[in-house]
C-alpha cells in the first residue's frame, strides 16, 4: 500500500485506540526514565550514606568476632582463677595432680582455640603445659617469664576481674605467633599471673569467616605495620609464617598498594576511629574504616577496605530486584491495556487487511469493475431509487446498508453504487441529487442513522468519475465491534458468504459474536 493510503487508514485508527497506544507508550517511557533516575540516585546516596554505614558494619562485626572468639576464653580463665584463689589449683607440688587435672580438663575444650597454659608466680615458680599437635604435656621454661612484657602488665591490673590481651608476639617455646591472654591474684603476700597462650591461626580463621564485600580486605595494623588476616587465613597449615616479623609488613616495604594508601589517607584524616573514609588508588576508589582491635587492651587497630565498586555492585543487585518488580508491574499493566484494548487492537492489526479502492483512478476502477462482485467486491445501481418504480424507495437504501454492514462484519470490502450487476457504468445521477455534495450528505446521514458513528472509522468513500458518469466508491475495513443495521424498531445483523450477504438468527449472531469479537 502506498504511504499516502497508510496515512489515511491510520488517520482512521479510533480514538480509543490511540489513547491506550499512548498510554502504554507513556507508562513505558515513564518507567525507563524513572528506572534510570533511581539507579542514578541509589549510586549517589550508596556513596553518602549506604557504603559508609555498610564499611562501619562490617568493622563492628570483625570487632564482635573478635570479642565473641575471646569471651569463651576469658570466662575460662577466670574459672581457673577462681579454683586457684580457693587453692583448687597451685604451684604446690603436693598439688600437681590435681591442678593437671583441672587445667586438662579446660585446655582440651577444642573449640576454645587455646595453644598454651600458664601458671607462674612473682618468685619464678611456673607450671606450663602446651600443645603439640593433639597432646598436652607439661614442660618447662627456657626463660624466665617474669620477664615477658605480658606478665609485667597483668601484675598491673588494678581491677581484679581485668584481663590482659598481649599484642601480637612469636611463643618462644613453639615458634609461632599468637596472643596472650592473662589475669593475676594474690594469695598471702604473693602474686601470681595465670594466663593461656592462643595461637594466631586459630584466632585469624575465626575472625575471618564473617562476610565482607567482594575484594574487602581485613587489616590489622601497628606501629607502621600491616597485617592482612584475609590473606593469613588463605594460607595452607604448613605455609604459616613462623615468627611475628612474618606475620607483619613494615609499610615501607609495601609501596604503591592500597593498604599503604589506606594507612596515607586515614592519618591524613587525623587516624579517626569507627568513622568511614574514603580515598583513591590506582584510579579507583576505596572506603575504609579503622578502629580499636579490642576497646581498651590494644594498642592495634582493625580496618575493613573495600573497593567502592564492590560496594555499588551491592546496591545494584537491590536495583536488580527493583527491575524485576518493575516488570512484573509492567507486564500487569500491559495484560490490563490489552484486555481494556483488545477489541480496538484488531483494528492496528488488521488496518491493510484490505486495501480497498477508494484511491484507483479510472483505469483502475474500469479494472475492477470487469472482475464482477465477489466476496469483497458488490455493485449497486442507485443509492436510493427504485429503477423500475421510477421513484425514491427506503428499501432501496437500507439494500445499501446491508452490504456494508456485511463487509463490515466480516474481512471487508468495496461497495460501488452507480454500477449495475453486470458492469455498466449507470451512474449516481440516477439518484436525482443537485450536486454530489448533496449526495454525499445523504449517504454520510444514511450512515449514522443505519449502521451508528462507530463504524465511522472503518469506512471511507469518495466519488468517482468513470466514462463521464460519476460513481459512489465505498470501501470498509473490518470492524472492531459488530454492526448492526437499524431500521424502524428493528435490528440485524449480516455478514458477507460469497458474492453476497447473509442475515444471521439470533443464535447464529451469537456465536458468531463470541467468535470474532469476543
């Protein structure tokens, strides 16, 4: 079909139709841009208030871990206090077995993670068990421990119920690093210290297996050194490093990582604890958060780093779910319209179903004509005059009516009044009208009056001047709703069988409603 006859069949499209058109267009477009600007303004407020509260989070989960792995400890440490306050255990030899006993009885609790136990006092007596492998034996000291540092600050202790949390440090006797953690009392005029050893692999496996972002990295850091326990954790049993020096990078030896760059950027800030930060590296952006490894016992701070775009990616999969909803309530609206359209889609879908030929020239027409009436095709001689009565009859008129109504109903097709069965060019001047805008009027009432304004945007016609005669040209395309020809109190209904049309019962109309309209 050509351009020019597109544009007169969508120019015909029912308002109705080009109203949900648009509305579905709209909604579309409104979702598009809505989606966009959220995603825009979730990205913006991740890196405001979503990626610094989830950074902080994160740091007070690695400092709860840290706390819950040493809580276990802790109360057994002051258990065995209390049992050697009331001399339930002692550095007596008359009361070695008894004390072996009690300590064997809480060091093999597995899950506490303990590697060692101490029981020594200001004289330099010491009782000491560790651990090879799965055994406990008791052995004795190649040093002195009232020398180590952490037995000089637990005879510090003021508060009784205090414990000490040692730094990090290599145990002499298995050439490991870990943690001390101790307590004293005083018994007579003598103190004493008792304290459990806890490896640092234990401790860095319980502490790690929480969930950070993808690429986070869990940090320690002292005196210009780093300790990244991610890192640690991943290493297999027999690759963990021996001493503390091992377990520790000096800064100065990791130039141009993001951990240095982490370290840069917080004291430039001022080394501010539990508040997020953020800075650059290698062209991309971090966020950071230091604090006290444990509030008050160490001189070591914990740090979560993660890259922001790790972070975003969290937020977008949230959008992710927004899409999903997004669309479900867009196929919602969409199944909606279609139901609220169906009927008036069958017209986009059907618009050049037929052609017609209201835009033919005269050749054309000739054409047409000589092809005869068909199931698409019906000639008529006079709109409303009776030949052989030589006067204007109803009946004549509503003949016209039928046929349209037919093609309506049914695939279309292309009424030619002024043209009698067998071909000849009668002409519409029979019909008596002055001029053809007289005509046209007629026709165009005869319409409305007939067959109603809703079948208005299936029809066009014009008049044709064919062998200097002039010819009513009528084409119809099929109707989104059924058409029914109204005369006097009377209703029916046709459609097109073969070369001519068919009025339907009632039943008949019935089904064959439900079938092409329903």
């Amino acid at each position: 079909m050509a351009q020019t006859d597109r544009s007169q069949l969508l120019s015909k499209i029912s308002p109705k139709a080009m109203q949900g058109i648009l509305m579905l267009t709209s909604i579309l477009l409104v979702l598009v841009v809505m989606t966009f600007a959220w995603l825009y303004q979730e990205t913006a407020r991740a890196r405001s208030e979503s990626i610094p509260r989830q950074i902080h989070q994160q740091t007070q989960q690695l400092q709860q871990r840290m706390a819950t792995f040493f809580a276990p400890i802790a109360d057994e440490l002051m258990a065995l206090r209390f049992m050697a306050l009331n001399r339930a255990i002692s550095l007596d030899d008359s009361d070695a077995a008894m004390t072996a006993l009690a300590v064997e009885a809480t060091t093999q609790k597995q899950s506490l993670g303990i590697d060692g136990f101490v029981l020594a006092d200001t004289q330099g007596r010491e009782n000491k068990w560790i651990k090879t492998g799965d055994q406990w034996h008791s052995v004795k000291s190649a040093y002195d421990v009232r020398n180590k540092p952490w037995f000089q600050r637990a005879l510090q202790l003021t508060d009784p119920n205090a414990i000490l949390w040692s730094e990090i440090y290599t145990f002499h006797s298995r050439q490991k690093p870990g943690v001390t953690v101790a307590q004293s009392y005083r018994l007579a005029d003598t103190q004493y210290v008792i304290a459990f050893d806890i490896a640092l692999g234990d401790f860095v496996d319980f502490v790690t297996d929480m969930d950070i972002a993808p690429q986070g990295q869990l940090l320690l850091y002292r005196d210009k050194k780093i300790a990244d326990l991610k890192q640690y954790a991943a290493l297999p049993t027999d690759a963990l490093p021996g001493q503390e020096e091992d377990f520790w990078k000096d800064l100065s030896d990791m130039k141009g990582s993001v951990s240095v760059s982490a370290v840069s950027a917080w004291v430039k800030e001022g080394a501010p604890l539990g508040r997020a930060l953020t800075f650059s590296h290698d062209k991309e952006t971090y966020w950071a958060e230091f604090d006290q490894q444990m509030p008050g016992r160490s001189k070591s701070q914990i740090a979560v780093l993660v890259p922001e775009s790790a972070m975003i990616q969290t937020a977008r999969r949230a959008a992710i779910w927004l899409f999903a909803a997004a669309g479900i309530a867009l196929m919602g609206v969409v199944v909606l319209l279609a139901i609220l359209l169906r009927k008036q889609s069958r017209l986009l879908n059907e618009a050049w179903s037929y052609v017609g030929h209201v835009s033919e020239n005269e050749p054309q027409l000739l054409a047409t004509i000589a092809t005869g009436e068909n199931n698409q095709l019906e000639f008529k001689s006079t709109l409303r005059w009776h030949l052989k009565a030589n006067k204007a009859a109803k009946e004549i008129e509503i003949a016209c009516m039928k046929t349209l109504a037919a093609f309506l109903n049914s695939e279309g097709g292309t009424l030619l009044v002024g043209v009698e069965d067998n071909g000849n060019i009668l002409g519409i001047e029979q019909d008596g009208f002055p001029n053809d805008d007289k005509f046209l009027l007629h026709f165009n009432n005869l319409l409305k009056q007939h067959l109603g304004l809703e079948c208005a945007p299936f029809v066009a016609f014009e008049i044709k001047h064919i062998e200097g005669k002039s010819v009513l040209v009528v084409d119809c395309r099929r109707s989104a709703s059924p058409v029914f020809v109204t005369h006097g109190d009377k209703e029916d209904f046709y459609i097109r069988v073969g070369p001519g049309s068919r009025q339907l019962s009632t039943s008949e109309v019935l089904a064959y409603i439900h079938d092409h309209f329903g």
